[in-house]
C-alpha cells in the first residue's frame, strides 16, 4: 500500500484499486469508473491520452461495486452498457451541447453521460436530475488533464447531496472528484492507478481549496 499525496482532507494511494482497500473505509462512493466502453480518441490530443486502462470490459466497475456493497454510491456510466443492477436512479449530466461527436450518419449528436444512484441517504434540496454542467475544455494545452476528466463544479453537485462521512473514489483519474470533496469541506480516499495522474491529484489539492485549474 503506496500512500501518494496526504494532506488534512484527502488521502491518495497509489496503485489498484482491486488491491488497495482503504477506500471501503469510506462512507459514500464517488467515481467516474472505467465502464466497459474501450474508448479510444481519433482527435489530435497533443499530450492527452487516446484511453484508459480497465476500460476493455466492466469488470473494474463491478469489482468496485461488489466490494462496495449496498452502500450509497454515485457511478457514472452509459446507456451502451447495462448499468449495474442495485440502479435506484439516473441522473442526467448535461454537457451543454458538448461532448464529442457520435454517429455520423445520424442529425444528433451526444451532449450527455449517465449517473447512477444505488444506496441510500442521499439529502438535499429535491432539484431536477438533469445537471447542466459545462465540460473541461477537450484538448490538453487547454488545462484537460485526463481523457474523461469530469468538471470539478459537476462533482461539488454530486457531493453536496451525498450522505455525511468520507467520500471514496477508487479510481480518481485526474482527482476532480477529491478536488470537489476538500472544497466542501469533506473528507476523501482515493486511488489512481497511474502515477502520472497521482501527480496531477497531488498538484491540484496542493493548491488547497481553491482549485485554479477549473475552466470558467
């Protein structure tokens, strides 16, 4: 167990997920998981991934839920992949007419992705499940750090209307996730597999709760 970058708020380790087991200590699951859609990019991404590891099949997002239980969670995900059985909603992150290109040959193209409620506890205002959030900006000399990365703003959504307790994201990426707990004053445990995206986390939540690389 490789402890990464430690501060008063968040704790990231370093290394698999499937291996390194203090995220269960936490109290609700927060994570854009690796879902099974074998992504990869035909853009010019200057030093932005094409892909993610352990996005061949579903087997990570499972494994994370079958060790994770029936305890409130927040799993992103899409419509191409049966979404995971203990589903109890679906949210609806709104891109706002960004978000790749889809099928060609069809007059729309996708501005969405999915977010799956299981457990429960969850509180808060009863908003709409649509959350229209911008983006981070696609390419890497923009400020995007990681292929899926997620908008620390659409995380902080996310957040504030989970249960009470330390918030885990077993497969952090460039960290948004943990970004957005210690802005809210929330604990975190996260674990990325590759150091380089270690690094990025450890830059962001050094800057404290101010995260200056959140696109406007």
């Amino acid at each position: 167990m490789s402890i990464y970058y430690q501060d008063e708020s968040v704790t990231l380790y370093h290394g698999d997920c499937r291996e390194i087991t203090a995220w269960l200590d936490a109290d609700v699951l927060v994570c854009d998981v690796p879902y099974g859609v074998d992504y990869h990019s035909n853009q010019r991404r200057q030093t932005l991934a094409r892909s993610i590891a352990g996005d061949k099949d579903t087997s990570v997002r499972d494994g994370i839920l079958e060790a994770w239980g029936d305890r409130p969670a927040l799993i992103f995900g899409t419509w191409r992949i049966p979404r995971p059985a203990a589903t109890r909603a679906l949210l609806v992150w709104d891109t706002k007419g960004a978000l790749g290109m889809g099928a060609m040959d069809l007059p729309w193209k996708p501005a969405h992705q999915e977010i799956y409620v299981l457990g429960k506890g969850f509180r808060g205002r009863r908003d709409t499940d649509v959350l229209a959030v911008a983006p981070v900006q696609s390419l890497g000399y923009n400020g995007r750090e990681h292929p899926h990365e997620k908008p620390v703003t659409l995380m902080k959504q996310l957040i504030d209307k989970c249960p009470d307790g330390v918030v885990a994201d077993p497969t952090a990426g460039s960290g948004p996730t943990l970004v957005a707990a210690k802005q809210l004053g929330r604990k975190a445990i996260g674990v990325e597999l590759e150091e380089r995206y270690c690094e990025v986390i450890a830059k962001r939540l050094a800057q404290g709760v101010l995260d200056f690389g959140e696109p406007a």
